[in-house]
C-alpha cells in the first residue's frame, strides 16, 4: 500500500521533471527555428512589395495597391532583433511606395496625413516589439509583458485600419486624376 501511494506521488513529480528537462533542452532549438519563420514570413511580405513595384510600373494601379496593403508584415518578432530592423526597413519602403503614388496625383499633399499615420503607428510598433523581445525571459504571467502583448494586437488593428484608410485615399486620388483628365 505505501508503495502505491509513493508511486502515485512520484509518477507526477518525475514526469513534470521530465518535461521541464525537455523544455529546457529544447528551447534553445526553437529560437533558431522561430527566426527562420520570421524571415520567410518577411520575405513574402518583401516579395508582395515586389508584385506592387511590377504592377506599378505596368500602370495597374488597382492591383499595386492591393499588394502594397498586403505587404504590411505585422507579426510579433520573437526571435531575432535583427530582424525588426528589416521590418522597419521594409515598412519605410512600402510607405515611400504610397508616397510616390500620392505624388501622381494632382492633389497629392492632402493625403500626406494618412501616410503620416501610418508611419506613426508603425514607429510606435517597432518600438513596442523592441521591449516585448527584452521581456521575452519573463515569466508569461508578467504584467508587463501581457500589456506590451494586448497593446501589439491593438496596434496590428489600428495599422491595418490605417493602411486600409492610406489605399483608399490613393485610389480616390486616382479617381481624381481620372476625373482631370
């Protein structure tokens, strides 16, 4: 009887140690793997950005604004802070894009403030993932790092609502040239 009754007490003491082992083996693995994600995540928001540029220049202007509000990558880096700076760089090169679409249009300096918001929103972003990857050690109870979480998720949707508005008002920009010519 007392056999049983230690074995039941050490089954699921050995077996959460088994697998605090297996967590801490394994999580050096999964950094280099969550990485990799990350940048073939990025590279296809890259290669949306080069749909844009193509249509762009075939004077398909519906389609490039199509692929340049898709090729906004709002994930949550988890693994290497290079690769925030890539995104800030990719998101800088998407906003020139709307700028230069913006700039063939005849009243083209009114819609700098959708741009601007945009831009503003995706600094606050890249700022945030800078502080969620110096979190990311902590416990996944931490207050901080729950609120820097909540407030990406707010922040992916105030963006995308952004972005949205931005292609819009590109495309309104078009009607309009239209409607000079």
């Amino acid at each position: 009887m007392s056999t049983l009754l230690v074995a039941l007490v050490l089954i699921p003491v050995a077996t959460a140690l088994v697998a605090l082992v297996l967590y801490l083996l394994a999580r050096p693995l999964l950094v280099p793997g969550l990485s990799a994600l990350e940048r073939l995540r990025l590279r296809r928001s890259i290669g949306r950005a080069a749909r844009c540029d193509a249509y762009l220049s075939a004077g398909r202007l519906d389609a490039a604004l199509r692929e340049l509000e898709q090729s906004f990558c709002l994930m949550t880096v988890r693994g290497d802070p290079a690769t925030i700076d890539q995104l800030a760089a990719h998101h800088v090169g998407l906003l020139s894009r709307a700028l230069a679409i913006a700039d063939t249009a005849p009243d083209g300096r009114v819609r700098l403030l959708a741009v601007a918001k945009v831009e503003r929103l995706l600094d606050r972003r890249h700022a945030m993932l800078r502080a969620a990857l110096q979190l990311q050690g902590r416990p996944a109870g931490d207050t901080r790092r729950a609120q820097i979480t909540r407030e990406l998720h707010r922040n992916g949707r105030s963006i995308r609502a952004a972005v949205r508005e931005l292609t819009a008002d590109l495309q309104l920009l078009r009607e309009r040239r239209r409607v000079h010519h």
